[in-house]
C-alpha cells in the first residue's frame, strides 16, 4: 500500500513510463513482465499515442484514461495511489484511473492485452518501481513514496 508521486517532464516524441509491483528475479526478463506501468508519453508527437490504452496516463494497455490532463513540453505531476488492492492514477491533480487489483475484473483486463502471455504479470501485492528507459530524454524530479 503507497502513495508515489513525482514529477516527469518529456522531449518532443518521447516515451517513458512509471512501472510498479516490479519483480527483480531473473525468471523474468524485463520489469514489464511483471509490473504495470502508467504511461509517459508526448501523446502530441510520439506514434504509440495513436494506439489506444498507450497515451500518457493510461494504465499501459489496460485501461485508457478517463480524461488528458497532460501539458506538452512542461512538467506533469503524476500520482500512484494503491491501497488494499484499489489503484488510483493521477495526472496534475486530475484522477485518470481507478481500477481494482487482482480480482476477476483485474484477471480479464490482463487477458485482454498484450500482457496475457506473461505469467506473473500483475499477480504482485509488493515490489519495486522503475523508471522506465526507451531512449529518448526525460527527466523526473520531486520523487516521493509513501507507505499507506
């Protein structure tokens, strides 16, 4: 149970994410295979915003969010609220996602996605966070974790 917030600025046509509930054991390859991401991305200029559930904010591939609060080329403030199996993501004070962990719901969005084949992909209650690296510039300050 936390409470993550930071703050992400991207380069024109970037593409980053936040991913949580990362696994650091060799059985999986990358921390995607196990951790949900919430998407960083200049929605404005990079491909992958063209594809639904992909856009900056969205629970990657799982759940497109629910408003753009997203400033191009600023600083975005972005919330990770997960307590007792309930996620909230949050984009500069706007709340973009809310879902349920780890229910029947949870197991049918995963089987839904690009995700189904991974075992252990959204399974985890605890683990780690990554900052995700595609390449392009960007940069992250103000980061705070709080336990719930």
């Amino acid at each position: 149970n936390f409470h993550f917030k930071t703050d992400w600025m991207i380069a024109d046509s970037g593409n980053s994410g936040i991913i949580f509930y990362v696994q650091e054991d060799k059985k999986y390859q990358y921390v995607w295979h196990t951790g949900m991401e919430m998407q960083v991305l200049d929605n404005d200029g990079h491909a992958d915003a063209k594809i639904n559930k992909h856009r900056a904010g969205d629970l990657y591939d799982l759940i497109a969010s629910s408003s753009e609060p997203v400033k191009r080329g600023e600083w975005n403030t972005a919330e990770i609220i997960s307590n007792k199996g309930k996620l909230e993501l949050k984009l500069n004070g706007v709340t973009i996602v809310t879902t349920t962990l780890w229910d029947d719901g949870w197991k049918k969005l995963i089987a839904g996605s690009k995700f189904k084949d991974m075992p252990g992909f959204g399974t985890f209650s605890s683990g780690k966070i990554s900052l995700q690296d595609h390449g392009n510039n960007v940069w992250y300050k103000n980061i705070t974790i709080k336990r719930l």
